[in-house]
C-alpha cells in the first residue's frame, strides 16, 4: 500500500472537525485533529504533515498568529484557512501571508467535493513548488561546475559581452588571466577590452564578428603585450559563442610554436627544393589535424550541452541503434548508465517504435523532421510512461554517414491528469444517469432499475461481477441479493441464501461489520486469516476487487462488491467516491421501497411513513441539488453558472418544505414564517450578501398552510428576494427590503414585497419581462388563484390577496394554471 498524505484539522468544533476527518478518509487521506493552534503547532512539529486546514477563530489564538509561528515552514505545507465570515479584505492579508487557499463555511466552496479538489490541488501546486526549488538548485550547482572548469583552463580566458554599440566588455577572467597581466579582479570586471587590450581589440572583434554570424570562428594570430613586464609574445585567439550575446574568448601561448615555425620556415627555403613531396604530405597531415580538432571541439560542445539538459536528447544511426544519449534520457527510462541504455535500447524497442509510424516516416522524408510525436514507452522496470518526442535527419554530417538526433519529454503526469478527468467526467454521466433512474420510481419497480444499474456498473469499470447484497436485521446473514455477471462468470453460482456469515467467511464479515472498505488488485493480496475467501476467488480466478460497506441511519445495511479477473490496481479515488454515491442511492432506493410496502400492509403506521417520505423526497431534492453543485464545477460561462445557481435555490426552496413537514408534528400544514425565515437565510447565503449594505425587514405572521399553498409562496418569496438581490442594487449600492405577510379577513390573506432599489426598467412591465423567473411568479401567482399589483415607482413593490381553498378547488387551479 503507498503512504497515504495527512491533513492536519485545526478546528474548536469537534463536531465538523470529525466530520472533515472522515471526508479526507474518504478521499484517501490521513487526518489528524488539534482543537487548539497550540495544540496544531505542537502535531506540526512531531508528524509529517502534507497540508493545513485551519480555522481562523479558535480559542487561544486566530490564523493569522498561527501562519506567523509557521515561519519559512508556510513555503513547504500547504494552509487552506476557513471561517464562518466571507471577509475578503481578511482573504487577502491571509493569502498574502502565505495560505494556499480560503473557503468560507456554509457556502458552495465548502462542499465535500471542493474542499476535496481545492486540498489536493494546493498539495500538488505546492510538490510542483518544490520540484523547482530543486531544479533551480540543480541549475546553480551546474553554473558552480561551469565556473569551475573555466577556472582551470590552461590559457588565459575571458567571458564578455556585446553592448548595443558593438563594444566589447569584459564579465569574467580567468584567475590565469589576472596573474598573467599581474591586475586584480576590481580592474578587469566591466571594463572595455579596446582599454585593456588595446593590440587585441581588432582581432578578438573579428572572431566575435564571425562566431555571431555562422557560429564557425577562426582562429586568429595575435601579437600583444598582456603584462607590462614581458615584451609582446603570439598568442592564439579562439572565440566560442555561450549566447546570443556572450563569447568565450581564450589566448593560446604559440610564441614559442612561432619561433619554432620561423626556424622550420628558413630550413625549409634551404631545402625547398628537397622537400617538395615531404611538404605536400605534411600539409595533407595537418589538415586531417584540423578537421580532428576542430571535431572534437564540436563533439565536446554538443556534450556539455547533453549532460546539462534536462530533457532528453538521443542521438541515433541508421540502424536505430543509440550513438548518444544524455543522462537525463537515460534516467528517464530507469537505466543505470548510459551502458545499460545501449544494452536495452534494441530489447525495448525504444527508438524502433518511431519509425514503425507512417506520419513520422513521411515527415522525416518530406521535410528531414517530424515534431511533437507523442507515444508510449516501457521504462526498464515494467512502467508505461508517455513521451512527446522531436527528431531530425542529419544531413551535415562529415562522415556521410546517415544520423539521427532529437528530444524526448516526459508527458506521463500531464497525460494521467487529463485520462483521469475523463474518467472523472464519465463517472459523473453515469451517476447523473442512476440517479435520474430512481427519481420518482415507484416500490415496485426498484429491483428491476437496481439491476440494470449493476449491469452498467459493470460494463462502465470493465468488471465481471458487480453484486448487491441487503442484511437481515441480525445482520449475520443475507436476506437477498441482486446481481449481474459477465459471459466469463456464467457458471459463478449467486447464492440467495448466505447464512451465518461470521462462521463461513470471518474475515470478510469482520471488514464489513467494522465499516471497513476492502480494495485489492490480487487475490494473493488476502491476509492467511481469509483462507475461506481465499478458496472462492481461486475457484473463480477472481483477482480485482472492491466491496464497500453500506449503512443507513448508523447500521449495516449490506454491501456492494464488484470483482475482475483482472489484476489492474484501478480502484483509486474518483471510483471509490463515485460507488459511494451509487450505493447511498441503493440504499436510498430499497429503504424507499421497503417503506412503501410497509405502508400497503399496515396502514395504521401512515402518519410514521409520511414523515418517511417527505424525508426521502427531501434526500431527493438534495441529491439534485448536488448533482447541480457537481455539474456548475465544469461550467466556465458565468450565465450560466447563475442559472444552474437560480435552480438550486428553487429545489432548496422545495426541499426546506419537506424538511419542516418532516419534522412538524402536523404533517398537513406548515408554520409559513419559520420557512421563509429558512428561505432567506438560504439566500442570503447563496448571493453572500453583505447585511451591512443590503438591510432586510420581515414580518411575517405566525400562520399555517397546507402543502398546495405553501410550496408556491414559497417559491414566489425565492425569486422575488432573488431579483432584489441580483439586480435591485447594482454597483455595490445600498438600500433596503421589506416582506409582511397576514391576514386581512375571515381566511383571507395579503403578501407584501418592497425594495428601494432601481425597479424595473421604464421600457418593461411585470407581464412583458421575460425572464424565468418572472414567468415562474406569474405562474404560480395564478396557481394560487390569487390577485396581484405591481408598483414601480422609488423602487420596486409586488402586492397580492389570496385565500385558503379545498384540495379540490387548489387542484383545479393547478391544472388550470397549467
């Protein structure tokens, strides 16, 4: 099993801070919980912590003493703060502070899903942190390399530079340098070279001329004086182009060479005429000389920059066998050197694998190099890793031999990332699909959905059996099961009747009894004491394996298990949570339908079921609510955005109804005041209005509706206070809202609604406004059969009367409405 990261929760309220425990569990992550920031500074010192969620308030100090006592140690961990206020002027001090993140509690940030998404995504950006610290250290220890062998030339050497007026200036001397001209660093550094070395002015910028132009400088015979106290001696001056703009200049002592070659010059005239045919062959020996030279010279600069890089880069012969490769590619594929390379290079196909492509043969023939190919290697320990790789034909080479040379990068993690957000995406369709499936179902035709649901669990994560087992209230035994297997398990028998679970598989009974999650990529994996289980997998060849332990309302429920033959380690993260969702819903679903069958046989319990059933509707409407949540999460355009949030403040509404009737003792009527009390803290909640610019005046009697009448005033409370909201004070601006509700005769009642915003525009009336939600309180003004008045002056006033009818009068205004 791999280390699992740990969050460390700050937090006073032992209530949430064990419920964000279980969420990072869930997740994959290690929790510990201090309740205290002295008591946090003290686990930060004793574990190993991957990242912070911190609370701001907390009893002996707030977040911002604690970010303080964290010191340089902020750079390395990860601190999301949270805190009840969305105070952004306190966000930005924290962030400038050093914290990853800021989440405000009760708000959509603060989901299960983003606090999840946001943690691991300031953990990874923070890693990303530290792999370029280290680059970065890598780069200055090489600069120390460099500046190390430039040291140790056995010449004189200077590093300059070209001003924008073509001068030469001096960055570095070798210390050679300074003690051949007998001068300290101080008089060398930034100074022109016409001033220092005045008789090597013309030739060192004509070798810089031609090295700036081909990058092939000659060498230039110069004659000059570096010291005061030595006469001019012959120096070689060679030019080496680091950059665009930086040269490598270095003086060869030939005086002697040159002194020798004087005296050669006058035997030569002595014996010219002997030594005619010695001379010729002599001249064709030093230009074999030259051309060795100067390739060697070549071969030593394309290999500095070979093992610096910290790409790949290769460089192979006809028969695709390496000639050269850096140790940056040889570390990439897990060989030890650079022998070990070439020993595997043929096995592994590394190279071979490139020209078998049709795209990259016709590119290298049309054009000599083909870019960005991407493909997937083995590495020599059996991982699959994904290169982008660009290579090139050599048509300059000297030997006429044909090479070819290119770059491999590694692309593996940004490859995963993006595989794994499609895997994401689709796990998010089919839990949209199952749920949509059990919305409104009736009892009896929940097994046959549950099934079909298992067979596209299945088919959807390439299993062979996916099972649904329900326990008996003594939970050591399975009252009934649901299943689906694939052709391959066609003689795998699914027992109805599993009795006595503890006796006949322990330790399988055991992780389900403890609420344990039981994941394994091989059956070799089983622990001795699962010898039973252990039996049944090899009967079958089962190998992968997922079971997770199902409850409701704090007890065992059952489980849901699916299976592979396959030893493919594909139970990460996204598909745990994604079959956590599927079996809340099972659970959801039999729970349903096993309450409607308690209600066809025993009619006396109908007051219990009701409140069962507005429970569930509830639970539905939550759902909905956070498939929106998850849905607004891929959606960049802020239109729509809103308008995902507009609809789950509507199915909020609806839901806070079901919650109260549930809860209420009187289960065919509903306290009105105390539900758009919970509508409006909602609201205020969802458009983070601030109260202190936006003042909110409700009174609103103590009054009882039935479900027909309290679900439409609800509704038309949701969006007027929604539009007041989003547009009756732009720019910030400041004003007020007022909501009366009562009665203005024998059962008979008013609803008042008033801002001092901006109104509607002069151009529009409430019946030609086109929005939904303007429609939708037409609608539903209607449905009530009630009478309204609008007023549009100093802002913006909506007035209706309306009264208590029958079930049947409602239900025909409902159709009419319609």
């Amino acid at each position: 099993m791999s280390h699992k990261l740990c969050v460390l929760i700050i937090e006073d309220d032992q209530d949430l801070a064990h419920l964000e425990s279980k969420i990072f569990e869930n997740s994959g992550f290690e929790s510990i919980v201090a309740n205290t920031g002295s008591q946090g500074l003290e686990y930060l010192e004793k574990y190993d912590i991957s990242a912070v969620l911190l609370d701001y308030q907390l009893p002996d100090m707030d977040g911002r003493e604690i970010i303080l006592q964290l010191g340089d140690r902020i750079a390395d961990i990860p601190v999301i703060l949270t805190t009840g206020h969305g105070d952004q002027e306190l966000a930005v001090e924290m962030m400038k502070l050093g914290c990853a993140d800021y989440i405000v509690k009760s708000t959509p940030d603060a989901s299960v899903f983003n606090i999840v998404r946001r943690l691991q995504r300031s953990i990874d950006y923070f890693a990303l942190l530290r792999e370029r610290r280290v680059h970065h250290e890598k780069l200055a220890e090489n600069e120390r390399t460099y500046r190390a062998i430039f040291e140790e030339l056995s010449d004189p050497a200077l590093i300059c530079s070209l001003t924008s007026k073509k001068r030469v200036i001096i960055e570095l001397a070798n210390n050679l340098f300074l003690r051949k001209t007998f001068k300290k660093y101080e008089e060398v550094h930034n100074k022109f070279l016409e001033e220092l070395l005045p008789d090597a002015f013309e030739s060192a910028a004509s070798v810089i001329k031609h090295s700036d132009q081909n990058g092939k400088a000659p060498l230039q015979e110069v004659k000059l004086q570096l010291s005061k106290s030595a006469g001019k001696i012959w120096y070689h001056l060679r030019c080496t182009s680091l950059d665009q703009n930086h040269y490598l200049l270095v003086f060869k002592d030939i005086h002697r060479r040159k002194q020798t070659e004087k005296s050669l010059e006058d035997t030569r005239k002595l014996l010219e005429s002997h030594m005619t045919e010695s001379n010729s062959q002599m001249s064709e020996m030093t230009k074999l000389l030259q051309q060795e030279m100067s390739s060697r010279i070549n071969e030593q600069r394309l290999r500095s920059i070979y093992e610096g890089s910290t790409v790949g880069i290769f460089r192979i012969n006809s028969e695709k066998k390496s000639v050269l490769v850096n140790p940056a590619l040889v570390e990439m594929v897990g060989a030890k050197s650079q022998e070990d390379f070439y020993d595997n290079c043929q096995r592994m196909k590394w190279f071979q694998q490139l020209f078998e492509n049709d795209k990259v043969v016709n590119d290298l023939v049309s054009t000599g190099r083909c870019a960005n190919h991407q493909i997937s290697w083995d590495r020599l320990d059996g991982e699959r890793i994904y290169v982008r790789i660009s290579i090139r034909r050599v048509d300059d080479n000297p030997s006429g031999e044909e090479f070819y040379e290119g770059t491999v990068e590694d692309i593996t993690h940004s490859t995963q990332i993006r595989n794994e957000l499609l895997n994401r995406v689709e796990l998010e369709k089919l839990a949209i699909s199952i749920s949509t499936r059990f919305m409104n179902l009736s009892g009896e035709f929940i097994e046959q959905a549950i099934r079909g649901s298992l067979k596209k669990l299945g088919e959807a994560l390439q299993v062979d059996l996916s099972v649904l087992a329900i326990y008996t209230p003594g939970n050591n035994q399975i009252e009934s099961t649901y299943f689906w297997k694939s052709k391959e398990l066609a003689d795998f028998a699914i027992n109805n009747d599993y009795k006595d679970l503890d006796k006949k598989y322990p330790w399988f009974f055991n992780m389900i009894k403890s609420n344990e999650l039981i994941t394994l990529t091989r059956k070799t994996e089983l622990p001795p004491s699962a010898w039973e289980e252990y039996q049944v997998a090899e009967k079958f060849n089962l190998n992968s394996m997922i079971v997770l332990p199902l409850t409701n309302r704090g007890n065992m429920f059952g489980h849901l298990g699916l299976f592979s033959r396959s030893e493919k380690s594909f139970w990460n993260q996204d598909k745990i949570g994604f079959l956590e969702i599927v079996g809340d819903i099972f659970v959801y679903a039999i729970d349903r339908m096993n309450a409607e069958e308690n209600m066809r046989f025993n009619l006396s319990e109908k007051e219990v079921l009701l409140k069962e059933i507005h429970h569930r509707v509830k639970n539905n409407l939550q759902i909905i609510t956070s498939l929106l949540n998850l849905q607004a999460g891929y959606i960049k355009e802020a239109r729509y955005k809103e308008m995902i949030k507009e609809s789950q403040n509507r199915v909020k509404s609806m839901a806070l109804l079901h919650e109260k009737l549930y809860q209420s003792e009187n289960l065919s009527k509903i306290n009105f005041a105390d539900y758009a009390k919970d509508i409006t803290m909602n609201l205020l909640s969802s458009y983070r209005v601030d109260t202190n610019r936006i003042e909110l005046h409700s009174n609103i009697n103590k009054l009882f509706f039935n479900l027909d009448l309290a679900i439409p005033l609800g509704l038309i409370c949701n969006e007027l206070l929604s539009n007041s909201f989003k547009h009756a004070f732009p720019e910030n601006g400041k004003g007020e809202i007022w909501m009366n509700m009562g009665k203005s005769g024998e059962n008979k009642y008013y609803f008042t609604f008033r801002d001092n915003g901006i109104g509607l525009p002069a151009a529009d009336t409430f019946n030609t406004v086109k929005t939904l939600g303007m429609q939708l309180i037409s609608t539903l003004v209607a449905q009530i059969d009630a009478t309204f008045e609008i007023h549009n002056e100093q802002g913006f006033e909506f007035k209706i009367q309306f009264s208590e009818c029958s079930n049947k009068n409602r239900k025909k205004a409902n159709r009419v409405a319609r």
